[in-house]
C-alpha cells in the first residue's frame, strides 16, 4: 500500500467506520446520566464521575483492546465480522459444531438489528437538535429524518469509495468540533478528569445495585459502531481503521465526554442536552447541521458492515444467494447490494414511525450492541484459545 493509499484510506475510515461511534456522544452521556439519577432531580458530582469513568473505560477495554488491538487481527482473508469469526471458530475447531453455528447466527441477527436501529436513532438525535434551535421545527423533525434517511439509502448504489469520499473529511471536521466543545467545558470543573481512574467506575457500579447495572447497560450506548468497526474490516484494511481509532476518534471522544461531564457539574440543568449545550447559542445551528450530517455518515457503517455480513452469510450457506455488486475496481471489500439495502430502508423507516424519538429507542439499542459484543466475544475466546495457540 502506498503512502497517499494509506491515508486515503484512513480517511475514509474516519468517515465509514468510526462515524457511527463517532456520534454516540449525541445521546449516550444524557441517557447513562439519567439511568444514574434513578428518576430522582438534581446532578451529584459522585454520579457524574462514576458514568465518566465507566465510558471512558469502556471505550478503552471494548474499542481499544477487544476491537483495534485483538479482534482486528483475527480476519479472515481480510474480512471482519461475526460470521468472519465463526469460520474462524470452525476451523479452530475442525469441524462445524452446530452450538458454535447457533452463536455466530445469533450475533448475526442482532448484528442486523443494530444495522436497523442505528439509523434511526442516529439521524433522529441529531435532527432533534432543532428544538433547541427553534421550537416552531418540533412538528417537522420526523419529517426531516424522513427524507434524511431515503436520501441516505438511495446513494448506496455509488459504492463505499465514492461515498467515503464525502463523509471522511466531514467527519475530521465532527470530531475537530466535538474536541473544541469538550475542551472549552473542561474548565468548567477539572475533577472531572479523576474519572480516568477505574476505581470510581468500579465503585459505583458496587454501590448502586440495580441502577448500578441499569447505568452499565446505558453506558454501551458509548461504544455502538465497535462491531461495525470490526464488519467494516474488509473494506479499508486494519492499519488504516487502527490509526484512525488511535490518533483521532478516541482522542476526541474522550475530551468531549469530559467536557460534558464538566459542564454538567458546572451547570446541572444541562443535562436536558449536554451534548448541544456545549456550544453558543451562535454556534448552535451549524452544529446541529453538522450533527445531522455526522448521523446519515454514522449509518453508513452499519450499512456497509450489513453488505459484507450478509456476503459472508451467502459463502457459509446461511442464507440464499443474493445479487452482488462490486463497487470498485482496487478493494474487492466494497460491494452493494440492493435487496439488502432495500430490506434495511424499510426497517428503518418503520422504527422511525414507530418509535418517534431517540430516548426510545435507546434500551432496544442498547439491548442489540450488547448482545452482539457478547456474541463476538464469545467466539473470539474459541479462536484466540485453539487457533492462535
């Protein structure tokens, strides 16, 4: 690989891969936030520092050491994914054990959940940003996301490349902004960073019993896109989605975190949106429009993570053959596929109907990306174990 291939291909990771991640902040801070609470008013800073702690390690042990370090060794002939995984297994194994065949299925499915959930919880969170803005849009947020979200699965016949093309360098930007935004609040109260030790995560999910582990559950909603992240594998190489994780998205993730967490001590009625309030009523609007474009980019990898996870599917005899097309002439990983694409847009219209808003759908979401993780854990100690070894 070249040098300028390189890059170029670490930017469209940035944009593909880590853009579903990249847009959790949007939503998973509030959502842990209010699980802690408990249903009870008012911020305690023990609370706060608790949350911080477990997102923050749970981006470090779940992205950065299961996902990036680990699981992105484990391809198979350059695919990622769960059904990438359970060949693995298989062939660790020497034979097809059918319980091991149930998991991969399994992880499968949830795995298409979370294709199904993440653009709508994705795009609706966003664009509800426009409450803040003015409350005379309230009655046409379902509407724009309506048209957000046709509009994103109509493109998808153009190829991965064409559209990372576009979303790499607007996502360089989301994750510039979302740094900005948390390092101006971090001021706010620097106890905050005492969240980098685990200790206060481990605490509080000791001390809160139920809420405790209700707050935990929330706290996945911070690391949705991990799985995406390994699916994508195929489609821009491990090097490219290991830098981009390194030296970019986890950086910025981070300090906005942070930021909110500081602001939030500072200024508790900000918990009705930690991640708007962030910035100045000037700077409001362009981050909303900036939001929203981050949300159509999150969708895509979950979108592309669907085309190559249904392919490996169709190679393990899990389901039919299906139409194919290969959208570039350089990277076989890059395909489409229009009965997917199809099947997905009706799914996600419907939840978007159903649901209304992104509170909503948060506990289903959190459900599918936590049942996926387990899954692919589960079939990464069977490779790591017998096929490593």
């Amino acid at each position: 690989m070249t040098g300028a291939g390189f890059w170029t291909l670490m930017l469209g990771s940035i944009g593909v891969v880590y853009g579903d991640i990249g847009t959790s902040p949007l939503y998973a801070f509030r959502e842990a936030m209010k699980a802690a609470s408990g249903g009870h008013a008012g911020v305690d800073r023990m609370n706060v520092v608790g949350v911080l702690s477990l997102i923050l390690w749970a981006l470090t042990i779940i992205v950065t050491v299961k996902y990036v370090l680990i699981l992105l060794r484990t391809d198979n002939n350059g695919e990622g994914g769960t059904l990438s995984l359970l060949a693995l297994a298989n062939k660790a194994l020497g034979r097809t054990a059918p319980a091991v065949l149930l998991i991969g299925a399994l992880g499968a499915a949830l795995f298409f959940g979370d294709a199904l959930i993440t653009p709508a919880i994705s795009v609706l969170s966003a664009v509800e940003g426009l409450k803040l803005v003015t409350s005379t849009l309230d009655p046409y947020v379902l509407p724009i996301t309506f048209v957000i979200i046709l509009g994103l699965f109509l493109i998808q016949s153009r190829g991965t490349g064409v559209v990372a093309g576009w979303f790499g360098p607007i996502t360089l930007v989301w994750f510039a902004v979302m740094t900005i935004g948390g390092a101006r609040h971090l001021v706010d109260d620097l106890s905050v960073l005492s969240a980098l030790n685990p200790v206060h995560a481990i605490r509080f999910v000791a001390g809160h019993g139920e809420i405790g582990l209700v707050t935990l559950g929330a706290v996945f909603l911070a690391v949705t896109g991990a799985e995406a992240l390994y699916a994508d594998l195929g489609h821009f190489g491990r090097q490219p989605i290991q830098m981009a994780w390194i030296f970019v998205a986890f950086p910025a993730l981070a300090i906005n975190y942070l930021g909110q967490g500081a602001m939030l001590l500072a200024h508790p009625e900000s918990l009705e949106n930690p991640f708007f309030l962030l910035y100045p009523d000037w700077a409001l609007l362009p981050v909303v429009i900036l939001a929203t474009l981050a949300t159509i980019i999150a969708s895509q990898a979950v979108i592309t993570g669907a085309y190559s996870l249904t392919r490996q599917a169709i190679q393990l005899r899990l389901l039919p053959r299906m139409r194919i097309l290969h959208t570039s002439a350089e990277h076989a990983g890059q395909i489409y596929m229009p009965g997917v694409n199809a099947m997905l847009l009706i799914g996600v219209l419907a939840l978007v109907a159903m649901f209304e808003s992104s509170s909503r759908l948060a506990n289903a979401y959190g459900i599918a990306v936590t049942g996926t993780m387990v899954v692919t854990a589960s079939l990464a100690l069977i490779v790591v174990h017998k096929y490593w070894r």
